[in-house]
C-alpha cells in the first residue's frame, strides 16, 4: 500500500487521483467528516479530483454514514480492512490518502480497539465545562494512558472532547487485551506545503466553498431533520456555518473565526504528522510546489526502492 498524507489545503487528493491512475490504484479515504453523505461542501470531498483524463478513479469511505451520526475509529478501522482486502483481491494497489492523522496511524499501526458505550454519569460530571477545561482533562488522561489515540486535531468542539474523554477513560478502566489489529505494510509519503501558502490556500478556498454554496448545503441539512448541534459537533465549517445559518454569528465573524481555526486544524495536523515521525513511522515528504508529474515520478522511485529493499532483505 501507498499512503499519502497531509494538513489541508496540501494537494494530498489531486496527487492520490494521478497516481492511482498511473498505478491502476484504488484510493481509500482517510478523511473523519468524509464519511458522511450529503456533507459535500464543507468536508472537501472534492469528487472531480477523482476523475483523471476523463476515467474515474474508485475511491472507498467516502460517502457511507448518514449526517447526524457518530462514525468513529472503532469503525473505520473494520470498513478500512474489509475495503483494503477486497482492493488486494482483485489486484490493484490500495492508495490511503486523508489528513485524519489519528485513521492513519491506527490502521498502518494496527490499534487494538474496541466499540465503547455513552458513559452517561461522566458526561453530566464534564456537562458545562468549556473547550479548554475539556481539553486539559484529555490532555492528561492521554499522559496518564500513555496513549495516542485521540487526534487532538478532531477535538474541536466540546462534544467531541466529551467523547474522546469517555473512550480514553473506558479504555483505561478495560484494557483491551489480547485482540490485536493486523498492521498495514506502506509506504508512507506526505505533501509538505510552505506555511505561507498553506494559509493563503486556505483562505482562498474558504471563499471558494463559501461561493460555492456551504451555507445552503447547511441549511438542507438541517431541513432534512439533521439538529444544528448535531452539525455544530462535526467542527470546523459545520460549527462555524452553522451557527451563523441559525443566527448566532453574522457572517463576517463566521469567516472570521472558521478562517482562523482551519488554520489552526491545519497546524494541529502537522503537529500529529510529526509524532507520527516520533513515534516510529517514516514519512517521505515531497514539496506541494513541484509539478504533479515531478510528484509522482519521486513516489513511483520511492516504491521501487521499497521493492527492492524488501526484495533483498
């Protein structure tokens, strides 16, 4: 498998597309908002990415979970290696590509997980806490585990907080013992893009998305019977959209602040690339900047090299 990686705004999609169609590849999403249909605009699914000199490259968990749900990594990590199994099978090479750092990490590292219920009694011993307070408590409940399982880069809203504190706090009271996930054997690159250009990026096509309709596909959201805090949990365009969609925020002050925290989510994901790094996993970056063919040309010999190390070791 090939794994491509990187924080927004990096190109990480149009590169997995042109390869996969170099490679006769197949691309498996690791993307957490992806997931949900109907939530097009705002999550970046950018679908037209996947069509490549007019063939469409087959991409997999995207478009899977109904909005207002709670797909989490418990999930993914099951539909992730029934996908990966049935690409192997019919003999095309799986492409993972996503800035989920943590979906990432817990499939190539094979993350012994299990499903975990509410946990109502904590939830109302964190209900009223804001972000930051949530936040600390996670902090240490992931010091105290010695844990990477929560991708600070998800947390975002409190809810989510809540959340990641109850499966941190389920685990530590239940080891999970001796059920193991198998690891993925990948190479495992990653677009680097200049700061600068990451934020400019960013600005850019959050006026694009705004132009192209983001408020309205939430407001068919919440038409469709999806509640605003259901929205609001998902973070990111979904938070910010939709609070000023009910009227919380006026729209200068919805960019403002969505403006700010993508790039904020985008500095937070290069942050868990590099405890990626820390933490064993070797990340072959290639600069955003050069040109798609110069891009795959450096992945293809980075595979071949692979190959022949493997070959003759």
């Amino acid at each position: 498998m090939i794994t491509i990686l990187g924080p927004t705004a990096s190109g990480k999609t149009a590169l997995a597309a042109r390869l996969a169609a170099c490679i006769g590849g197949e691309i498996i999403s690791a993307d957490s908002r992806q997931v949900y249909r109907r939530m097009d605009i705002g999550t970046g699914k950018d679908l037209s990415d996947y069509v490549v000199e007019g063939k469409q490259i087959p991409y997999h968990l995207i478009d899977i979970a109904e909005p207002g749900t709670k797909y989490n990594l418990f999930q993914y990590q099951q539909d992730f290696h029934e996908v990966y199994d049935k690409i192997r099978g019919r003999g095309a090479e799986p492409i993972l590509c996503g800035g989920t750092g943590l979906y990432i990490e817990a499939v190539l590292k094979g993350y012994a997980l299990s499903p975990v219920p509410q946990n109502a009694a904590l939830r109302e011993s964190l209900e009223g806490k804001t972000l930051e307070e949530l936040t600390v408590i996670l902090i240490r409940l992931k010091e105290r585990n010695n844990s990477a399982m929560h991708n600070t880069t998800d947390v975002d809203t409190a809810q989510r907080a809540i959340r990641a504190i109850e499966i941190e706090t389920y685990n530590a009271d239940r080891p999970v013992g001796e059920r193991k996930m198998p690891r993925t054997d990948s190479l495992v690159t990653g677009v680097a893009i200049d700061r600068d250009a990451r934020r400019e990026k960013i600005t850019r096509r959050l006026r694009q998305r705004l132009d192209e309709g983001l408020a309205e596909e939430v407001r068919e959201l919440i038409k469709s019977g999806v509640p605003p805090e259901d929205l609001i949990y998902y973070g990111l365009e979904y938070k910010y959209v939709t609070e000023y969609v009910i009227g919380k925020i006026d729209r200068d002050e919805m960019f403002r602040l969505l403006e700010t925290a993508i790039h904020q989510f985008a500095k937070r994901q290069m942050t868990w690339f590099r405890g990626m790094e820390r933490r064993g996993t070797e990340i072959k970056w290639i600069d955003a900047s050069l040109p798609m063919e110069k891009k795959i040309d450096r992945i293809l010999k980075l595979r071949e090299e692979r190959k022949l190390y493997v070959f003759n070791k």
